[in-house]
C-alpha cells in the first residue's frame, strides 16, 4: 500500500487519456488471462463450430466478449446464476444453458447430439470440470483456465476420441496490449463493482455470495 511504486516499462501499456484506471485494472490480470486462453485456440474456431463456455463470471464475461470479437463460432454459456447468463446475452452468446444438472445433455442438444467443437471451463471445480469434457465432442478439445478441482478421464477415453486437453495461465505483454485496443475500440468492457479500500471484506462476502457480476475492484 506504498504511495508510490516503481515498474520497469516493459510491465506498462499506455493508455488513452480519458481511460480510468478503475475501468480497465482488472484487465492485467483477469482479462489477459480470459484472452491468452481464447487467442490461443482461434485456429479451432472457425466458421460452423460451436464453443461452449463455462462460468460467465469475473474471467468468463470477458472471454465471451473476446470470442465473440475475434471469431465466428456459435458460442454457448453455461451458468448455475441466471443473472449471470443474461449477462452473457448481452455481450455475444448466442445460446445460453444453466447448470441445473442437465448441462452435458443441453450441450449436446444443442449441437446435434455431438458435443461442442471446443470448451472454455472458467470454473474447473466442483465437478465441472469433467462435466466440461464430457461436452466435447470427438476431436474436440477442452480447454482449462480455472481451477481447484481435479479431472479424472480414463485414457482410453481421451484416445479412442482423439480429444484434447489444453491448460492455460496468464498471457503475455503482448497480448495484454491486444487486449487494450480491443477494449479501447468497445470490443470488451469490463462489468466491475467499485468498493471503496476500507470495503475490502465486504467485496469479498459479495464475491463468496455470488452478488458481483465480473469483478470486485477496489479503489484507494
């Protein structure tokens, strides 16, 4: 909480003069984080396939936005907060499911019985992380941004399917200064809730609550 801090160049990217600080903070972590993983599968996402989404929450509202800036897949949105699947709808998906149970079969009706082409699985625990792949479809690949779960698929499963699976960890310089022109261009904009710094556990009951839809932003 210094007054002051020193970064190497290297570590900034300039932003337009009218931007607030508070608008795109979450950016450099959340964000690079929801485009690296995207940026690094468009070669899968081409016309006629469909990506299924997992979490619309602080990553995957902005990864949602990414795709559908940079793509011209069908993309679907799993949920269990419906306040969170509207948002979806507002920034691109063009198929929204909740997560009631019956997620896998949703997915799949929705993709004629196959399975989508390619899942993006922001939430990676508490079993959806092998629900995610069991919603992709044979070839497809199921791709890992959050965690704290642990996915356990038989071997043989991965092979006689040929599906594959992709981790994924904070970008890189580069591509957080991408990212900046596409949210300088209102290709993707943050849904944020500003608390105050001494609000620093309420943001974080809020967040456990499920009552902040994107990300928690704490402003001095």
């Amino acid at each position: 909480m210094a007054p002051t801090t020193v970064s190497p160049a290297r570590a900034c990217v300039k932003l337009d003069p009218e931007t607030q600080p508070q608008d795109v903070a979450a950016l450099a972590d959340a964000g690079i984080t929801a485009y690296h993983a995207v940026r690094k599968v468009l070669p899968l996402l081409y016309p006629g396939t469909t990506c299924t989404v997992i979490g619309a929450g602080g990553l995957g509202h902005i990864g949602i936005q990414c795709l559908a800036a940079l793509t011209a897949t069908n993309i679907v949105v799993v949920d269990r907060n419906p306040d969170a699947l509207a948002l979806a709808e507002k920034l691109g998906a063009n198929h929204t499911v909740l997560a009631d149970g019956k997620q896998v079969d949703a997915v799949k009706d929705l993709t004629d019985g196959e399975g989508a082409d390619l899942v993006l699985d922001f939430v990676a625990e508490e079993g959806a992380e092998n629900e995610g792949f069991a919603m992709t479809r044979a070839g497809g690949s199921y791709s890992v941004i959050g965690y704290g779960g642990s996915l356990t698929i038989p071997t043989l499963d991965i092979i006689s399917t040929e599906r594959n699976i992709i981790g994924n960890i904070v970008g890189t310089y580069n591509e957080l200064a991408e990212l900046m022109v596409l949210a300088q261009a209102g290709k993707v904009t943050l849904h944020t809730k500003i608390y105050p710094l001494d609000a620093a556990l309420d943001a974080l009951a809020d967040l456990d609550e499920g009552k902040v839809r994107g990300r928690a932003i704490l402003v001095p």
